[in-house]
C-alpha cells in the first residue's frame, strides 16, 4: 500500500483534484463544492458552469496599473 500524491489541474480558477476512486473534487481553496465525479471531463465542466474565479497569486498582491494620459 503506497502514498499516491493527488494530481489536480485549475480549471477557471477551481482546483480540480483526482482523489482515490479514482474520483475527481473541485475546491474553491479549502472548500469543497460540488460533489465527486467520476471522470475529469464532468469535474471540469462543472467548474466551467461556476462564475469565474481568480487564480491564486503565490505570494503577490496583484498590481493595478493606472493609466493616466497627459
């Protein structure tokens, strides 16, 4: 019995996890939504039909750029 580390893609801005199952989760961070599908294509498209979200800047602030012509 081996530790199998999750793979996961974003998808519109939700995290879309393969977990055990094999079985696929979106988080929107720490909280699940949804509920697990049982292939890829259905975790995707049900993060397709969410609203969309920002990804997650690793560490950032994101910068806003003011454009002020003279």
């Amino acid at each position: 019995m081996g530790w199998k580390t999750p793979k996961f893609e974003y998808v519109n801005g939700y995290k879309v996890v393969e977990i055990d199952g094999p079985a696929f989760q979106v988080f929107d961070g720490d909280r699940q939504l949804g509920e697990a599908f049982p292939y890829s294509g259905e975790a995707a498209a049900y993060a397709n039909s969410l609203p969309k979200r920002e990804q997650q800047h690793l560490g950032r602030k994101p910068v806003k750029i003011i454009y002020n012509p003279q």
